[in-house]
C-alpha cells in the first residue's frame, strides 16, 4: 500500500488526539492515572503519625468537639516527648478562654492549625483562627480540589488572591509548611514561578492572565518543587499544587501503620515523629476521595507531606503533545509493509504494551506522562490504517476478481474460504471474431487499450443484468450467472445479457470504424452444475474461476457462432429454463466439435 495513505491515517489520529486532549483528560487520562496510583502507591513515611479522632476517643473524651484542654495537655506532652512537630486538622475560629492554654502549648513546639477560605461578600476571605492561637502558631490553608470525577488528585500547598484583603505572600498548606520545618526554611524565603513568571508580575495581572493551567515551581534553599499552577481569573485566586502519589488509604474503615487512636498517643513512640490529628470515625465527615481509594482529610494531609518529605510527589512533562506526531511516526513505520490484519492488530497491542510498561516505569521514578491517549491513539491509526488498507484491496482485488470473492479473500489468511463451491447457473463464453484482423494494423499496447474499452463497456452489462466477470483470457471472456449474485432466472438474464452484448459491439464497432469482418463477437450461454471457486497452488498465486461441463460445452458451441450466423447462441438446458419467456429460435441438432454427442442449438430472436 502506498505509503502516503498510512502516514495520513497517522496524521489525522494525531490531529484528533489534540483536538479532543481535554475530553480525554477528563476521562480517560484520569481513569488511567488512577490504574498507575494504584499500581504503584506510595509508602506513608515512618515519620508520619495520625492520630485518629475516633470512636475509641469518643467513648473516652464524650463526643466532639472536645474542650481545648485537652488538646493542650496532649501538644504539651507531645514537646516533652521529642516529637517533631504536630497538626492540628481543627478549625479553631472562635475566642474561647482556654485559647491561652492552647496557645502556649502549640508555641512550645512546631505546631500548625487548621486554616479554611471561604467565600466572602466581595472576595475569598482570609481563613479566620482565634488571635490568641494565630500569634504562637502556624496556620495552614487545608482546602482541597476536587476533579470532574470528584478525585483528589492533586495536593494544595500555597495560594493567593488578588485583592486588598489578602497578605501579599502566599498562604501555605500544613504540609509545605511541616516540609519547611524540617528543612529549615523560612516561609518567607519561598520564590513562585507561574509559566515561568514571578508571582510579583503573575498576581496583579490574574483577570489577564494567559494561561488558566500552567507548570510553575516553589523554590527555596537547597530545593524547588515543580507544581502546577492553575489561575481562577473571575476569584483572583492563584494556586499552587502538587500531583502526589497518594499511598493505600489507612483511615476512613480502616487502620494501618502509621494510624492511632487518639486517646493510645500517649503510650506511642514519638521521637522524631511528625503528628497529624483529626477526625477519623466511620462517618461521612471530611472524607476524601483519592485515586487509591476514600481516605479521611487528615490523611490526605499527611499525604502531601510524606510526598514532599520522600520526594514521592510526581512531575508533569512539559510539551506532551510532541508524543503525538512521534507515535504517529512509530506506527507509520512499524505498519507501513504490513497488510493482514493481525499482524498489524499484533503490532499495534506489541507497541501499546510498550507505552504502557514504560509509562509505569516513569511513573514508578516520579514522572507523569499522558498514558491512555496514546494508547487509544495507536489503536485508533491501526484501526484507521486497517480501514483504508481492506478498502484499497478490496477495490484491487474486485478489479481483478469478483467482488464477493475479493471480500472472502480479505477476510481468509490461507484463502480456505475460497474452496470450490457446486451451483447451478448459467455461463456465457464470448470471444472476438476478427481479432487478428483487427491486430494486424494495431501495436500491441494500442490492442490492450481497445480490449479494456471493450471489456469495460461489455462488463456494464453482464453486471446490470447480475452477471459476474470471472476470467479473461486476452478477447475472450467467462462469465457467470446465478452466482454469487442471487438471481430469478438466471438463463434469461444470459441471453438478455448477451443480446446487449451485440448492442455494444455495434456501437464499438462504429467509434473504431471497423467492418463487421474486422469486429464481431460470438457468445454461447450454457447452464448446469459447476464449481466455482480458487485454482492454483495453495499458499501461491491463485485464479478464482469457475469449472463444469457447462463451460466446456459453451467453449465449444460458441466457436460455431460464425458458421451459424447466429451471435448469441444458447444450450438445450438454457432454452429449457427460458421456456416462453423470451422468443427462441431452435436451430436444429448440430454436431458440436470437441462433443461427443450432437446437441439441439437455439438462439433468440428477441431479448
């Protein structure tokens, strides 16, 4: 097959695939990033505890909300006992007098509190806490953003609004400022990258800005983080998250390693540890809903910290859709000299299998490249490429066959459905009176021109009245009816067949102005059992044709058209079919050369 036609189905799978990116996205791309979470989840660092607000707590401390004492007392033992830091996944807007308490505790060691922005009357507003525990401790933003399929997929660490009412510089998420922490980092240190851009020339200009999704980076010392950052231009809101490998769900109907019971923290190990507290019951409240499954917002916390702490956080290759036109390239040369359909099927799956395995192995080192849009893409130009091809050969091999033929022999690897098949029709055998005549003034190329002409005008009919065109041998010409076209009478239709047959002999004869003894043709119509089927060496080349008495009695009896004076000559079993349909002339019984009994001959003498 001509190559142009396997790099246009590549090309125009490329152009669908970016065209129709965020369809793919938004459903299949998630679908497949989830398959290689779950894959491949992540281990919640050692370092990591959550202490769960559970119903072992409740039944010890009454029901939430619990007094403030209490979380006092356990962050003072926590300091006591070595731990690294503590988050306090609670929101504690309200003034109460035990804040002082609270207070102090939370500033004796690295502590941080629940923050939450909400929607005010003219912008988001500023997460609220009680000033007595604002000013000793840190306060990190905690909501979360889901996707179309309610996933989180991705974890925030900074944001900022562009109005009067918010701080200049970001505020952070629990788990960027405990990763802070631990490396020693100020806050206030941080650079932010958006598309390349300085957040100082990003933020004044959000309802402007180009981009509603770009790549950015969190930089400070010793590290950079690449995020993704995505712009609210009707909020302001500038956001920076990370897609994280999330590890199996531990809370939320289940317990695992790094989970305790509120009310057991005391008697754990805490040296080094950090602690991440919050609600943990078998209830709908603060549930997120993860690609490895339902876990409860403090874990999905402890989740974004463990990825920054064990660098388990995922980056997004820049310029993905340069995968496209180099699949499309792959494929053009792996499919280009291939033509059966399973071998390009097996090429297509060999390739798909290797996208897939290297995908997961970037992925399993920290990199996160499209997956299932190429995968579709390949099958989808395999496809495209199969199409084009069956429809190429089956127009080639209707040109040099049947069409019925042409089709079982595309969908047949050994060409077994080919196998000679017994029917009962009719067949006509015509042949060019006057050919070496006609030749004798012609070069050969100018012959095989006038003989297409005139296979092509003759062809027309035999087809308009259900014959099919089986072989040429050079002016003669084999034709069947009745199969594999399904017709009434197949007899009648030979004889109306080959009487226009003479109609445009006649009018070929007049576009090439040569006499009836340079031009004339002679037809026999027999009919009978014969096979119908391939001949030829099997695994070769074959010839499909069609073999039977009739067709030797029809070589023979139209040899006598001449000496008849009669074109259109018909067999007994013929007229027998045609009865009193058509109006036929018996020509008596005649010895037929080459037969060894002589036959009763008709013609018509109107069809």
């Amino acid at each position: 097959m001509n190559r142009y036609v396997a790099a246009l189905a590549a090309l125009l799978v490329c152009l669908a695939a970016l065209s129709f990116t965020s369809i793919y996205d938004s459903k299949l791309e998630l679908s497949s990033y989830n398959f290689r979470q779950q894959t491949f989840p992540a281990k919640l660092s050692d370092r990591i505890l959550i202490g769960g607000l559970d119903e072992k707590s409740a039944e010890y401390f009454g029901p939430l909300p619990w007094s403030r004492e209490v979380f006092a007392l356990l962050v003072s033992d926590l300091a006591e006992r070595g731990a690294s830091g503590v988050f306090l996944d609670l929101i504690f807007d309200l003034e109460k007098s035990e804040d002082v308490q609270l207070g102090q505790a939370l500033g004796a060691m690295f502590s941080i509190v629940a923050g939450a922005i909400e929607d005010g009357k003219h912008a988001l507003q500023v997460p609220t806490v009680s000033p007595e525990i604002a000013r000793r401790t840190a306060v990190g933003v905690i909501n979360k953003d889901e996707d179309k399929d309610e996933v989180v997929r991705f974890a925030w660490l900074a944001m900022t609004v562009n109005h009067d009412s918010w701080p200049e510089r970001p505020l952070l998420s629990p788990a960027l400022l405990a990763f802070l922490y631990e490396k020693g980092v100020s806050p206030e240190s941080l650079s932010y990258t958006a598309n390349g851009l300085p957040l100082a020339s990003v933020r004044p200009n959000t309802r402007e800005f180009p981009h509603h999704h770009c790549p950015g980076r969190i930089e400070g010392e010793g590290f950079s983080i690449p995020v993704s950052v995505s712009v609210n231009q009707n909020l302001g809101l500038i956001v920076f998250s990370l897609p994280i490998r999330y590890g199996l769900p531990q809370t939320y109907l289940d317990s695992g390693p790094n989970v305790v019971s509120f009310v057991d923290i005391p008697d754990t190990e805490l040296a080094g540890k950090y602690l991440f507290i919050g609600e943990n019951t078998r209830t709908a409240i603060d549930v997120v809903k993860t690609p490895t499954g339902f876990m409860k917002g403090v874990e999905a916390h402890a989740a974004a910290f463990s990825a920054l702490l064990e660098g388990s956080y995922l980056q997004q290759i820049t310029n993905a859709e340069l995968l496209y036109p180099g699949l499309a390239l792959v494929l053009l040369l792996l499919l280009d000299k291939v033509h059966r359909g399973r071998a390009m099927i097996a090429r297509c799956i060999g390739l798909a299998g290797v996208v897939l395995v290297l995908n997961l192995a970037l992925f399993y080192f920290g990199y996160w490249i499209p997956l299932a849009l190429p995968v579709l893409q390949i099958f989808l130009t395999g496809a495209l490429l199969m199409l084009f091809r069956t429809e190429i050969a089956k127009q080639t091999f209707a040109s040099l066959t049947t069409k019925e033929a042409a089709q079982e022999m595309l969908v047949s690897d050994t060409g077994d459905a080919l196998e000679a098949t017994t029917v009962n029709a009719t067949i006509i055998v015509s042949d060019i009176r006057g050919y070496t005549t006609l030749s004798e003034t012609r070069t050969p190329a100018q012959m095989v021109e006038l003989l297409n002409q005139y296979h092509t005008e003759t062809v027309a009919i035999y087809e308009r009245f259900g014959g099919r065109a089986l072989t040429y041998q050079g002016d003669a010409q084999l034709i069947v009816f009745g199969y594999p076209n399904k017709i009434k009478n197949p007899a009648k239709a030979s004889v109306q067949a080959a009487a226009g047959l003479q109609e445009a002999v006649l009018n070929l004869r007049k576009l090439w102005n040569v006499s009836d003894d340079t031009f004339s043709v002679g037809a026999a119509c027999c009919t009978g059992s014969v096979a119908i089927g391939r001949l030829g060496a099997k695994g070769e080349q074959i010839q499909y044709t069609v073999i039977g008495d009739p067709v030797r009695r029809a070589h023979k009896i139209q040899s006598l058209s001449g000496e008849l004076d009669s074109p259109v000559l018909m067999d007994p079993e013929t007229a027998a079919q045609i009865g009193t349909q058509l109006n036929l002339e018996s020509l008596g019984v005649i010895e037929v050369p080459g037969l060894s009994q002589p036959l009763e001959l008709f013609r018509p003498t109107s069809a």
